[in-house]
C-alpha cells in the first residue's frame, strides 16, 4: 500500500469529486472521527510504557483496518472494540482494557521502515547501470515480509527463549513460624511453603500465570525489571507481587534453592531458603518464589498484529482493497 500512495490519493479525490457535498461530509466522518476516537482511547499506550489503552486487541490493529476498508473498518471498530470497552467500563472495570496488548516501540518502528526500506532501494539505483530487477520488479512486499519475520523471530528470542522472571507474592501479616533448625542455625519458615493438594495447585497456577502476564506485558525484559511492584486484579480483587530475579539480574542477594515443582501454565513453584543475620544471630528462613517464562500466547498475538500490518502497509492487494471500498460506497450512496 505504501508504493501506491499517489494512486490511491489520486482515486479517492477523484471519487469525491463525483459525489454531491453532502455525501463526502459524511462518508468522511464515519471514517475519519473513528480513527480519532481510537487513537485518543490509545491514552498514548503507543508511545509510553506506562500508558493504558481502552481499544481491544492493538490501536495499530485498528488503524490498519480501517485504512484498509474505509468506513466498514470504521464499524467493525465500534462494534468489536468501542462498545465492548465502553460496556466494561461501565461495569467498573479500571486501567488497561483485558484485552488490550501492548507492542514494543521497537518492533512497530522496525516493520514500519521495512515498508520503507524497497521504495528507498528504487530511488537509490533507479539511476544506476544493471539494476534492470530492482527497477523492473515490485519488491515491496518481499522484502517487508522478509524483514518483518526477522523481527518476529528476533522477538522470540528476546522476549520467550532465553526470558525467566522469580515472583514474590505480597508478604504475609504473620511472622514466620519456627520449624527447628538447619546446620545449627534456626530455621523459620512461612505458612506457603506447605505443598497443598493438586487442584489447589491448578489454582495457584492460574493466580500467578496471571501475575507474570502483567509483567512481561508492561515492562521490557531488561536490568530495571527486578524490584518492581506489579498490581494485577484477580477474582479475589487486587494482589501485588515483586519481581526479585530474572536470569540474569536479582534483587539482593540469590536465595538458596530446595526444590522446585512445576505447577502448570509456564508456572514453577521454588522452595527457597534465604539466610539473613537479625540481632546479631543467623536464622534462615524458607519461602516460596514462582519461577515464571513468557506465554506463547503473548508471542502468537504480537506475531499476528505485526503480519497485520506488514500487509496492510506494504501490499498492493491492500491498496487495491481501499480504492474498490470506496467505490463500493459511493455506488450505494
């Protein structure tokens, strides 16, 4: 759609020129204040970390539909991402639409120069002697297909391959109670470390799949990303966790592991003994951490969003898509 800018420019402005005034005034508000409505309900997720859109699924998503089929994009729009954020905020819901999900600036950046990177080849050995096949041939969506699956891949890598984060639920009101004593030195231990039955478990799993979710989809896999408070509403209201650890970073010193179990959903549940002096005497103390990894889930949906708009944005069936809308429109006005 990007090599065809003139010709669609040129389409829909003499498509307008032969409708009466009034049916351009209107065929240009259902398309055009739709596009605004999303973009002021990103609450500029796009371009800050910390932003919360209210658009379901991803606000370029919704862009790209509606460039592609002017005006019924636009409906879908209301229809699939409007009405069903406007119904859950009615009904208390606060923050990040569920279904919303966050891209990385990065990855939007890379596959929006993609798009570019064939148009500047053309203009840079369009004069040049013997590039008869960079001249002759559209490489436009090639070569931005090509370039937006090494963004994927390298997304996979980043994101999911070589990604672990250790969670701490919120702290118990009680003090850890004594549990005898370990190479001389009392040993305590908190009331979590009781291995409960397997539905409980299943639960557990479920609670903290959750957690990690919110974690891997508002902060980058980075130095920073241990010690921060994550707030995540689950069916008995509002918990906290802390990320202590990643693989590669933690947050004072590495706990000693006794065992580890995993409980399901990417979730693995650590026994760890962390020993600490208090009054001048030793004592070691037995928790639990959750060892997270990323959901595929999460990696299965940017992958999507991103082919989505690699092809809208640099295939010319995509342009072709949006001049044959319009016409279909204007026929039934």
């Amino acid at each position: 759609m990007f090599n065809m800018i003139k010709e669609i420019l040129w389409n829909d402005i003499t498509l307008f020129q032969s409708l009466p005034l009034w049916a351009v005034i209107v065929l240009l508000a259902v398309w055009l204040v739709p596009i605004g409505v999303c973009v002021w309900r990103d609450q500029k997720s796009l371009i800050s970390r910390w932003g919360e859109s209210r658009n379901t699924i991803h606000t370029f998503f919704w862009l790209a539909l509606m460039l592609v089929f002017p005006c019924l994009g636009s409906v879908v729009y209301l229809l699939g991402s409007l009405l069903p954020s406007l119904i859950w905020q009615h009904r208390g819901g606060r923050g990040q639409f569920p279904l919303s999900f966050r891209l990385r600036k990065w990855q939007l950046l890379a596959v929006l120069g993609s798009v570019m990177i064939p148009e500047l080849l053309l203009l840079a050995f369009s004069t040049a002697a013997g590039t008869g096949l960079l001249t002759q041939y559209d490489w436009t969506f090639e070569v931005s297909f090509l370039c937006t699956v090494a963004v994927i891949f390298s997304d996979w890598l980043l994101t999911v391959h070589f990604c672990a984060v250790y969670l701490r639920t919120s702290p118990q009101d009680h003090e850890p109670m004594a549990a005898g004593e370990v190479l001389g030195v009392p040993r305590f231990r908190t009331a979590e470390t009781a291995i409960g039955a397997r539905h409980l478990l299943r639960q557990e799993a479920k609670r903290m799949r959750r957690m990690a979710n919110a974690v891997f989809a508002q902060h980058t896999y980075d130095a920073e990303l241990p010690g921060k408070r994550i707030q995540v509403m689950t069916e008995n209201g509002e918990e906290f966790c802390r990320v202590v650890g990643t693989k590669q970073d933690w947050m004072g010193e590495r706990p000693d592991f006794m065992e580890m179990q995993y409980i399901g959903r990417g979730i693995t549940r650590c026994r760890i003994c962390t020993w600490e002096e208090r009054f001048g005497k030793l004592r070691c103390t037995e928790s639990i951490l959750y060892r997270a990894v990323p959901s595929m889930g999460g990696w299965l949906r940017r992958t999507l969003i991103l082919l989505t708009l690699q092809v809208a944005l640099g295939s010319a069936a995509a342009a072709q898509l949006h001049m044959t809308t319009w016409t279909l429109l204007s026929k039934w006005i």
